[in-house]
C-alpha cells in the first residue's frame, strides 16, 4: 500500500464542501480541515504509484475550490493504531 499525503489550499468559503467531495473520491481515506498554511490535509493510499496520478491530479486536483497543493509520499509507517490493526488480526 502506498501512501500519499496531500496538503491543500482551498477556497476559504467552500473549505467543508471541499473537504467533503475529496474525502468521496476513491483511494482517499480521510480528510482533515487543518490550521496553518494549509487548510486540508487528505490521505490518500492507494496499491500502486500510478494510482496516485489518476486520484490527485486526475481527481483531487480538480475538485472545484481547491486553489494548489503540495504532496509528501510516505515511506514508513509508524503509528500506533496500524500496528495494532495488524496484531490484533484473527483475534476475537
């Protein structure tokens, strides 16, 4: 799994209309309203790197409102819940 973070500027007036249309598109999995420079933040993983062209500049990108944005991919992971996750399959 592949994951990308993506940091979003958007319309000030249309922020929750934004947030709400790109966290419907498929391979993201949340989307945060954020301070800061930025005003989003989506997670978007997906299974393959091509994948990612075709949900942020084929998608994400032309969500109307969204102004610019700035992506990070991941290389690890290190989060408590996702460990977890993955410990606790096949328990009851």
């Amino acid at each position: 799994m592949i994951t990308a973070i993506v940091l979003i500027k958007a319309d000030m007036a249309r922020i929750p209309e934004v947030g709400e249309h790109i966290a419907q598109l498929d391979g993201v999995s949340e989307v945060y309203s954020v301070t800061g420079e930025y005003d989003l933040v989506a997670m978007v993983r997906v299974q393959r790197h091509d994948d990612l062209a075709e949900v942020i500049p084929g998608r994400l990108n032309k969500t109307p409102g969204v102004l610019s944005t700035e992506t990070h991919i991941a290389f690890r992971t290190y989060s408590r819940h996702d460990l977890e996750a993955a410990f606790s399959l096949g328990m009851e």
